[in-house]
C-alpha cells in the first residue's frame, strides 16, 4: 500500500492557531510603536518651530509676546523652519495624526498641537513639548 503525501486537518489547524497567536502578539506592539513614532515626530515639529520663532523674532527684532501666528507672521516664520509646507497655502508643517494642526502661538510661548489642544485621545498627552 502506497503512503499519500501532504498535511493533516489536524496538522494545518495547529499551524494557523500558531500564526494567530503570533498576529495576537504583534500587531499591538505595532500600532504601539506607530502611536510613539507619531508622537516623537510631532515633538520634533514642536521643538522645530520654536527655533523657527525665535530665529524670526531675532531678524525680524520682534520681541515677546509678538503673534507669531498672525497670517503675516506665520509665512515669515516657515522661511525659518526646514520642514516646509507640502499642504496649500504653505501654513507650515502638518502633524502625522490626523492632518492635525499646529498653533504657533506668542513669542515666548511654546507652540501647540491641535491633538494635544483636544485632549480627546490617549495620545493627546505625547503631542506637547516636554
């Protein structure tokens, strides 16, 4: 009598049980990482335009408490920053999370982020300079 060749029920239904439990594991170490990426990057926006508001004011001798978001002061600003704009109307730089927005603020004022501002997620906490 001749053997078949190939793989059980048994054999392949401990085998995608196996590849389930490692999917289990992962993909929440995954969106984790995603969500802290994300945040770091928005930091980094953050820590970026202060120094684009303080280089500003420096040139432009402006002093504190100067509207750095004004619609004449915000264009000037970006020319600070390297991280320009690639949305219309070159408003700045744009946050991952949701094409959220920043508020650049007054001089001597830290620069904020609209998910930080809404406070509505959990990652809301990570989108604001340390």
């Amino acid at each position: 009598m001749k053997k078949q060749k190939g793989f059980t029920l048994v054999e392949i239904m401990i085998v995608v049980a196996i590849i389930g439990l490692l999917a289990a594991i992962a993909i929440p170490s995954f969106m984790k990482a995603r969500t802290t990426s994300q945040a770091k990057a928005c930091v980094n926006n953050l820590r970026q335009i202060e120094s684009g508001k303080e280089q500003w004011a420096l040139a432009a001798g402006m002093g504190v408490g100067t509207d750095a978001d004004s619609t004449t002061n915000r264009p000037a600003v970006n020319s600070y920053l390297k991280l320009q704009a690639t949305g219309p109307g070159t408003n700045g730089p744009v946050c991952a999370v949701a094409n959220a927005t920043y508020n650049y603020r007054a001089i001597g004022t830290n620069a904020t982020c609209s998910v930080a501002s809404n406070g509505t997620t959990e990652a809301s906490a990570f989108h604001i300079l340390p």
